[in-house]
C-alpha cells in the first residue's frame, strides 16, 4: 500500500525503496526502527514538528542518533524562540501520527529544514508516512521532493 509521501516522490520520478518493520508502542525512537530496517542510526531520520516564534509551524529532520538543538533551529528559521508541539498537536497538524510523520505529504505544507548531515550518506530512511513503513531515498531526492532547507539543526544525544 502506497502512502502519499511514496505517491508524491512516484509523481516527481524519484527511485525509493520501502522497508516495512514490525511495529511496538513502546518503541518508536528512530534508533530502534534504524536496526529493525538495517539502517544506521545516523542515516535513518526522524522528522519532528516545531512552533516558531515568527514563523508558525516548521518542520525539522535530524539524524536518529541525534537531538534537535532548538537555538540551531531557531537561528536557521529566522525565529527567536523555538518549541517542538505536544504530541497530542501533531496528528491535526501533519495529519500523521507520532512515529509516523514523514517529511513528505502532510496535510498543509510546512517549511521542511533537513540537517546538513543527511548529505554525508549515500541513501537515508525516513518515515513513509505511517509507523511501521521507512523509505530509503538519496539526501538530495528528499531535499529536492520536499523542497527542503539545509541547516546544521543536531546535537548529539544526552544520554
């Protein structure tokens, strides 16, 4: 089954691989769902939903492996103050759920930021838009499909 994220890069010719995993409520970090679609963690990820100050809702994709670094991100969105939305905000925002929200076809396009890093790998897995789906696509197809900006936006992750 296609969800609109694979639709959109089907629309736009961009070659992808889906990878299905089995799916547990209690683990839902991008580190857990990198081993389980035999991906390193620093090549699989996660998209998160953010409120700037200025800007309204933006969007940001980091490294599984990493935290996003909110004055990073406020910098590189021209906003003074950041702040990730409550869980409970994201599926009325994105129409996805938490776990699920790929940085392709939400319900109202949001301003997508892609970290830097994400060029340093040949092919990088984000969510396809559902728990339990991650596509596998070059950095600068889902750069160019999303329309996204590169920032420097991780930090490494507090243990």
């Amino acid at each position: 089954m296609k969800t609109i994220a694979a639709r959109m890069l089907d629309q736009l010719k961009i070659s992808y691989e889906l990878r299905a995993y089995e799916v547990s409520e209690d683990e839902l970090d991008a580190i857990t769902v990198a081993r389980k679609v035999n991906m390193p963690p620093q090549a699989t990820f996660k998209t998160l939903v953010a409120r700037g100050d200025k800007t309204g809702v933006i969007m940001a994709c980091i490294p599984g492996d990493a935290e996003l670094d909110l004055k990073k991100f406020a910098a590189a969105t021209s906003n003074k103050k950041v702040e990730l939305v409550a869980v409970k905000d994201i599926q009325s925002l994105t129409g996805y759920i938490r776990g699920g929200v790929s940085p392709l076809g939400s319900k109202k396009k949001y301003p997508l930021y892609l970290d830097e890093s994400a060029l340093n790998h040949e092919r990088i897995s984000v969510s396809a838009g559902q728990r339990g789906l991650q596509m596998i696509l070059a950095p600068q197809d889902l750069q160019r499909a999303a329309n996204a900006t590169l920032a420097d936006l991780a930090k490494p992750a507090s243990k």
